[in-house]
C-alpha cells in the first residue's frame, strides 16, 4: 500500500513539473519565470528525497539538502536583480 502511494505522489509531482515549466516557458515576466523555476527546483528536490526513500540511501538526502540551499541563493539573486539590479 505504502508503494502504491509512493508512486502516486511521484505522479503527482511529475505533473507540477509539467505545470511549473509552463509557467517558465510562458511567463510574461521575469519574476513569473522565476517563480516557475523555483517550483521547478522544489519539485526536483522531492523527486531526489523520493529516490532516496526508494533506493534506501540516506546520502541522497545530503545532495537534495544542498541543491535546495543553492536553489535558495540562487532565487534571492535574481530577486535582488530584478528589483535593484547588482
């Protein structure tokens, strides 16, 4: 049962993938894109915590730790950016 439901939220969030690279790919803006794109990372950051619940590796958690903190950077750059520009 445990597995079934694994293998729906992974479909669940494959579906926001789609749906957050719509918004990057047709984004009025540059803050709509960036959004986009942070979703776009959050999603991948479950995918990789659900590959590690699945391959039973806990070192997977460590990479999706890191990938969000310089996701985090990442996004607070281009806010910077666009607001005041570097």
């Amino acid at each position: 049962m445990a597995e079934l439901l694994f293998w729906i939220a992974g479909g669940i969030a494959a579906l926001a993938a789609v749906l957050a690279f719509y918004r990057v790919v047709a984004g009025p803006s540059a803050a709509d894109r960036t959004v986009g794109l942070d979703g776009m990372t959050i999603i991948a950051i479950s995918f990789i915590a659900f590959l590690a619940v699945i391959a039973d590796r806990i070192i997977y958690i460590d990479v999706a730790l890191v990938y969000g903190l310089v996701s985090f950077l990442g996004v607070v750059a281009v806010a910077r950016y666009l607001e005041r520009g570097l």
